[in-house]
C-alpha cells in the first residue's frame, strides 16, 4: 500500500477509535439494540414492545382520570398496570441474555473494524518508511528514537507516526470536553454580616 | 336484570359457619377496627360452636384484647368471662424474647458476672421481624398440638383448638409474618444441605463425643423446626384451612391499602373470600338531623359502591360506626350479630346508641 493512502487510512482509523471512545462502547450498543429490536422480526422481541406499548397506555388513562372519583375503574387500571409490569419484567430478564449476546457481536465488530486493522497495519508496514527527517534538525538521539523500532536513524514508520497522532488526538479530546463542560462560577466574596448587640 | 343475583352475601357466614377452618387472620391498617371485628369473628365462632374451644391471639404490645374485653389477659391462654370455650392470648415479643435470651444464655454461660450477659438480649431484641418470629413460634406450637395424634400429646394441658383467630398488628408486619413460613422453608433447608456437606469436615476437627452430641441435637431440633414450618405453609395456602379477613373503612386510602394488602395476599396463595367495611354512618338524610354525618355518609356510599363493583366476587359486610366504643363482652356481642345478619339502619339503628357502660 502506498504510504500516503495508509496514513490517510491510520488517521481515519484513529479518528473512529477516538469517536468511539467519546461516544463510549455501552452507548453504541444501547442504540444499535434499540434500534434491532425496532426493526427484527423476532416475535419475542414484538411482544415486548407490544407490553411496553399496553404500559404506557394503561398509565396515561390511569393518570386521566381521579382515583377518589372513580375509584373502582382506577383500581381495575392498577391491576392491569401490576399485571403487565410484572409480564414486561419476565420478558426483560429473557431479552437481557440476547442483549448481552448482541452486545458482545457489536464489541467485536468495533474491535474488527478498527482495533484489528491498526494491528495489522502495525505489523505489514513495520518496515515501511513513511517520512524522512533532515539531519540536523533534530539531536541524533532523538532522531534514533523517533526510528524506532525498525527504522534506520532518520526515518519514521508507522508505529512512532501513530503514537504521535494519538496523543495529539488525545490532547484534542482534552480541549473539546473541556468546552463543553458546564461553566464553573466564579466564587462570589460573601459579605461580612454584623452581629446584632 | 339484576346483579343482585349473583352477589355474595354480605356476611361473615362463610367464615363463622365453614366448618373446616383452622386460622382466620383478620387485618388492615391502624385504627379501622380490627380488635373489635377480630373479636366479633372469635365470638360468633365460639357461639355457633358451644361445644368446640377457640383461641384469639394477638401480637400487638398495646394489650388491645385486655380493652377489649374489660378483662387482664397475658402470654398463657385465658378464658374470656362469661364465654367458656373462648380464649384469649396476648403475647408480647418484649418479653418473650426476654426469656428467650435467658433460656439461650443459661445454656451457653450460667455466670451471672459475665461481661458479656446482656449482650444476647440486646442483640436479639434488635432484630427487624423479631416479633413475627415470637408469633410464628406460637403458631408452631399449635400445630403441633394439633396434628398430633389423639393421646400423643405429652402435655396434658395443651387444648386443641377448633378454630385460631389472629388479630394481626396494624404496622403492616402481617405480610411479613405470612411470608414467614416459605422463607424459614428455604433457610432450614440451605442450613440443612450446608450441614450435611460440611458435618464429615467438623467430626474430623474434633471437639470430642459431647460437642458432636450437641451438634446432632442441634440438627434434629432445626429438622423438626423445618417439618413445622412446611406444615404451617401448607396451612396457611389450604382455603379450607385458613383464611384472611381485611377489615376497612369507607375512605380511599384505607381502601387503597385494603387493594394492595388483597394482591399481597393472593400472591401467598392465602384465601380472602370476605371483606368487612366498618364504621358506616347510614346516615340518610331523610332521617339523620346531623349534616356532618350525611355529608360523611354520601361520601362513604359513593365508595361503596365502587366497592361493590371492585369486589363483587367478595362477602362486603357493613359495620356501623356506633356511639360509643365497642368494649366488654355484652357490647361486642351485640356487635358481632350484625357480622352474621346485615345492619339495617331503619330495623337497627338502635344499636348506636344502645351499648352498655363499661363496668
């Protein structure tokens, strides 16, 4: 592979790993199931909806109308609502098995598709040489470092140029969380209050 | 067409005339009236059966059977005064488990110095449900006493029993208590599979014949415990057996509670067949001078008759509220007729203002 093409595609790579980070693992499979049980043909998976669905229907009438008014068709609703909560709750321990199973596939896409490509990227392209330093701009030794582990002094490869992305992506990470965390106020200076004599 | 056809009875009959029962649980939340109706099921029962002995039993420390009654009852059954084959018991889990912890402490350490004496009492004492224990050990008892064989029973003092009537503490630990049975089940039975696995390891670190003795009586002891209490399970979820009375006012979250404590229970598999609705007014006001009361009263119809719709597969027997309070064993009496034959005010509203002076 050409050099230009495979650093383009470490970079994407590095992003991707980066956004996932952010987003976080447990956050993508929450919505990639959410949106599995959205559309799968399953047909336990339709009776969950199905009950989720009766729920929240059978809450909304109960909170129309005044238990002391009607208190018998309020009471009616409540045993429907314990009835079915305590249905969607068996069926929420069956799926929770098949979540946990999905969750495990989409963990190993995520690693596949951008863990394992780095990886190999890593090792085929061990010796290839993706920039040259011009000698002087730098003290020797850290021209041997930045040659690691297989270059001659001089060269970068791809392992040190990956580092170096990441920590400036991780640097990057650090900026853009700090911006969009909440505003600290800044400490008023409380007013001395004189003791009444 | 007329649902009037299909609705039960509004009386206590099913339970004062089932032949078969063994406990009648009668319960609610504070201050609606289960002392008085607890007592009104004892005494209808030991009336219909003359020949047949009774016991009511309460676990409440403030002595409400003694107040009911006029009459001084403590932790040994008592006859009630003017009612021979009725018994009252109030136990008291203060000082049951005072003298449980004696009991366990002579046993452990005679020394009266010891530093660690009050340790035990005080450690028990604190135990959340401790009071449902004492109660549940009195009911083992029972059962013991009565599905033992005729002419088996070592004590001769110990009466069987037709019926057991329990005035169940208003905290709401009821629950807890019925619960009882199936957990000690479950407990008994893990202690019993540890015991067994772990026995051979214990003999081999030795403690000698006397420890391993004590270790085996242990065991049979918790064995027996066990067989008990999977018995009163069975009991407790026998409808012919044993049945649940909830006693309620005419108010929303009385019935609110009366609603939850019903699914609790048929969740226990325990039979409520019956459902009993005190201190109603009945105060029409055609007849009634007082408008707070008929303003009360057509509040309380309205919830009536709601419940009548709730709880149409249930007995709803109709209390009212009467002048004074219902204490002494004429009062109650008089009270627990309408247990059995429904309170009509227009025949028998005297009894509100009928009730006899404490003496």
């Amino acid at each position: 592979m050409q050099s230009y093409t495979l650093v383009i595609t470490v970079l994407f790579l590095l992003l991707a790993q980066l956004a996932v980070k952010l987003v976080t693992k447990d956050t993508i499979q929450k919505k990639l199931w959410a949106q599995y049980v959205r559309f799968s043909p399953s047909s336990q998976l339709k009776t969950y909806q199905a009950k989720a669905a009766e729920i929240a229907h059978v809450v909304k009438e109960k909170n129309a109308i005044s238990p002391q008014d009607h208190y018998a068709r309020w009471t009616k609703l409540n045993r429907q609502f314990d009835k079915l909560t305590k249905e969607k709750a068996e069926l929420e321990s069956e799926l929770a098995t098949r979540q946990a199973q999905f969750a495990k596939y989409v963990s190993y896409a995520i690693t596949a598709s951008i863990t394992a490509p780095l990886w190999f990227f890593r090792y085929q392209y061990r010796k290839q040489v993706f920039f040259y330093i011009e000698r002087g701009v730098f003290p020797a030794w850290i021209d041997w470092c930045l040659a690691l582990p297989f270059m001659a002094t001089g060269c970068v490869g791809l392992t040190i140029w990956s580092a170096v992305v990441k920590a400036v992506l991780g640097q990057i990470e650090v900026m853009v969380r700090f911006m969009l965390s909440e505003e600290v106020q800044k400490p008023v200076k409380v007013a001395k209050v004189e003791e009444v004599k | 067409m007329s649902d009037l056809d299909f609705a039960l009875e509004p009386t206590l009959e099913s339970v004062v005339l089932h032949d078969s029962l063994k406990w009648v649980f009668v319960g609610g939340k504070g201050g609606v009236g289960k002392t008085t109706t607890s007592c009104s099921v004892a005494i209808q029962l030991a009336m219909a059966h003359p020949a047949e002995e009774f016991l009511l039993i309460s676990t409440d420390p403030a002595h409400n059977l003694s107040d009911a009654f006029n009459q001084k009852f403590g932790k040994d059954a008592k006859k009630v005064d003017g009612l021979a084959n009725l018994s009252c018991m109030e136990i008291d889990p203060e000082s049951g488990m005072a003298d449980m912890a004696l009991q366990a402490q002579s046993q452990f350490n005679n020394d009266p110095n010891d530093p660690l004496g009050g340790m035990f009492k005080d450690m028990t004492g604190s135990i959340p449900g401790i009071d449902e224990a004492l109660s549940f050990m009195e009911v083992l008892k029972h059962i013991k006493t009565q599905t033992a064989a005729p002419g088996a029973i070592a004590d001769v003092a110990a009466i069987t029993y037709k019926t057991i009537i329990f005035d169940t503490a208003p905290t709401g630990h009821t629950l807890r208590f019925l619960q009882l049975p199936s957990t000690l089940e479950k407990l008994l039975g893990k202690v019993q599979t540890l015991s067994n696995k772990f026995a051979p390891m214990l003999s081999m670190l030795g403690g000698g014949a006397a420890q391993q003795q004590q270790t085996q009586e242990m065991l049979a002891k918790l064995t027996e415990i066990q067989s008990q209490v999977t018995e009163a399970n069975n009991q407790f979820q026998n409808p012919e057996l044993t049945t649940f009375v909830p006693v309620c006012i005419a108010e929303f979250l009385s019935l609110y509670e009366t609603e939850r404590l019903i699914q609790e229970l048929i969740s226990y598999n325990m039979d409520v067949t019956s459902i009993v609705v005190n201190q109603l007014l009945f105060a029409d006001s055609t007849e009634d001078e007082c408008k707070r009361c008929v303003a009360r009263w057509a509040m309380q119809k309205k919830y009536l008759s709601q419940m009548d719709e709730l709880y149409e597969d249930y007995h709803l027997v109709k209390m009212p509220l009467l002048g004074k309070e219902v204490r002494g064993l004429a009062n109650l009496k008089k009270f627990s007729k309408y247990l059995l034959t429904p309170y009509d005010p227009v025949v028998n509203g005297g009894l509100v203002f009928d009730l006899e002076d404490a003496k």
